[in-house]
C-alpha cells in the first residue's frame, strides 16, 4: 500500500509497497524521494569469508554503520489507520495483541543486551532528547547543506542520499528549516516526541558488538523558506520563491552501534512505514498460529527469497 509522509516545503517521500522486510528511509529535498530499502540477512556463502573475519582489523571508523532495521520491528500504526475495533474487530485484536507481545519482547531485548551480555545504561529517559536533537540537527544541516555534519551524524546511507540531493540544488538557492513547535497530540502522548520501539541485540561471533535501534514518532510543525539570488543588472537579492508551514508526523529511527567494544555514537537512520495490517498477518515474525519451528523455518524462507 503506497502512502505519503508529510515533510517540509521542499522535501517529499514516498514509501514503496512493503513486503515482510522492506522498511524506508531518507528525507531530501524536492525531486528527491524516500528509498525504499530491502533488507537482506542471508548468510555469507561459502565463498565469501565470515563477518568476523572480514572486519578484523578494520578501524572503528572503516566498519560499517548501516546493517538495516533489525527484523520483527513493530511500528504501531496511528489510531486513526489501525482496523476498527467494530467493523474488523479480529485483525484489530490481532494488531493490539502483537504490539503487546512486541513490547514485551522489546524491554526483554533491552535488558538482555544492556544488563546481562554488557553493562550499559538503559538510558530509557534520555531516548526522546536523543531523537529531537538528531531530528533537528540533521534537518538543519541538510538545509545549510552541511555535508559534514550530515556525514557525522547519519547513517551511510542515508547520508549518501542527502549529500547527493544537496550537490543537485541549484548554486544559487538556499533553503532555510525550522522547527515551529511539537504538537502535544494523543499519538504522542501529548509531548510531540513517543518511542514506538526500542530493541537490541548483540551481533554474533563479534564479542563486545551489537546495535540498538529506536523507533520515535515525532508530531510537529515546521517551516521551509527557499530563496534564490536575482540575476538582474543591479545589486543581487535574495528572492523568495516558496514558504511553507505545515504539519508532519513522522518515524524516526535512531540507532547505536558498538564494535569491539567501541561506540560509533547515535546516528539518524531514516524514516520508517508503521507496520500495515497485512505484514502484521503475513510477516513470519508476526502471523499467529505458528510454532517457534515453523516461524523459523518461514523466516529462512523469505531471507532465502531475498
């Protein structure tokens, strides 16, 4: 089902139709769209050197930040587009019952991976300042086309997305962000900023490694100015072709990295689609009446198919 985020002036997005694995990604600017992502968690085949082999030696810095969105994440949908609870009251029994048992096994993840396989803080009060600084920095640096700070600050590739729809602007437009104000709505419980999802989980055969990803509904309101420079005879002046205010609503994904032991930082990873009534029915991770055998053997199928 192809729906539309709504982003500031001078941005767009688009999710492309998700099938159990297929998440989203990247804000830019206008002619520029979310990427749909696949996901890809197949083993190395028998040609290829292990994961741990490949990465020994490598440098914090050269090793990967970008290893996808961890599978079976759950994005509880807005009210307003989950089933209703009169017309479809089983698939909204189904919806309610795995958002549950997802953030059961999210806070179990959590405790598993910051108590018992390291000792790291929970940080579960720091989660939503995280998330609005990253938020606001990235969209602010996309805006100066601050390449650097993109680069320091998001993942590989959405980075790669946003450096390149930066190189694409004319020479002479500037584009200028601002954050209005949250909008305090039911959907994030009244303060603009809700974690949907947190989850963790060390990375195998790397000792010391593993990544957090946090899912963070933001409700806000922002404004885009963009100005392009006359090119007449006189004094040049900054001309304002398109201002815009409006609400948006969004799914940030934010994440952590550990390698060995040493932290790459908190990054932007992108945007991502709630989860949609039938990946709640058809994605192994989540289809009812299965066995942990059988659930297996389908999430091998479908990584096989990829």
């Amino acid at each position: 089902m192809a729906s539309t985020i709504r982003l500031p002036a001078g941005t767009s997005a688009r999710i492309v139709p998700s099938g159990s694995f297929v998440q989203c990604r990247a804000f830019s600017e206008t002619s520029q769209q979310w990427r749909g992502r696949q996901m890809n968690f197949r083993p190395p085949s028998q040609v290829q050197p292990a994961f741990k082999t490949r990465t020994q030696g490598m440098r914090i810095a050269d090793l990967p930040n970008d290893i996808g969105i961890l599978p079976g994440t759950f994005v509880r949908p807005l009210w307003r587009d989950m089933p209703s609870i009169f017309k479809a009251p089983r698939d909204r029994w189904h919806m309610e019952w795995t958002w549950l048992k997802a953030w059961l096994s999210n806070h179990a993840s959590l405790l598993q991976y910051c108590k018992r396989e390291n000792t790291l803080p929970l940080l579960l009060g720091k989660r939503r300042h995280f998330a609005a600084k990253l938020h606001n920095d990235a969209f602010t640096a996309f805006a100066e086309g601050n390449i650097p700070k993109i680069r320091q600050i998001c993942c590989d590739n959405l980075a790669k997305n946003l450096s390149t729809a930066i190189e694409r602007r004319p020479k002479n437009e500037h584009l200028t962000w601002k954050l209005v104000k949250y909008l305090r709505k039911p959907s994030t419980n009244f303060t603009g900023l809700r974690v949907i999802s947190d989850r963790a989980t060390s990375i195998p055969d790397i000792p010391k490694s593993g990544i957090r990803q946090i899912v963070v509904r933001i409700t806000s309101r922002q404004a885009t100015t963009r100005t392009q420079k006359s090119s007449g005879k006189g004094p040049t002046e900054d001309v304002t072709v398109d201002k815009k205010e409006q609400d948006c609503t969004e799914h940030v994904v934010i994440q952590h990295l550990r390698w060995n032991n040493q932290d790459k930082g908190w990054r932007v990873w992108g945007n991502i689609t709630p989860t949609t009534l039938h990946d709640a029915w058809t994605n192994p991770y989540f289809m009812p009446g299965l066995s942990a055998l059988e659930r297996l053997d389908m999430i091998k199928d479908s990584m096989g198919k990829k």
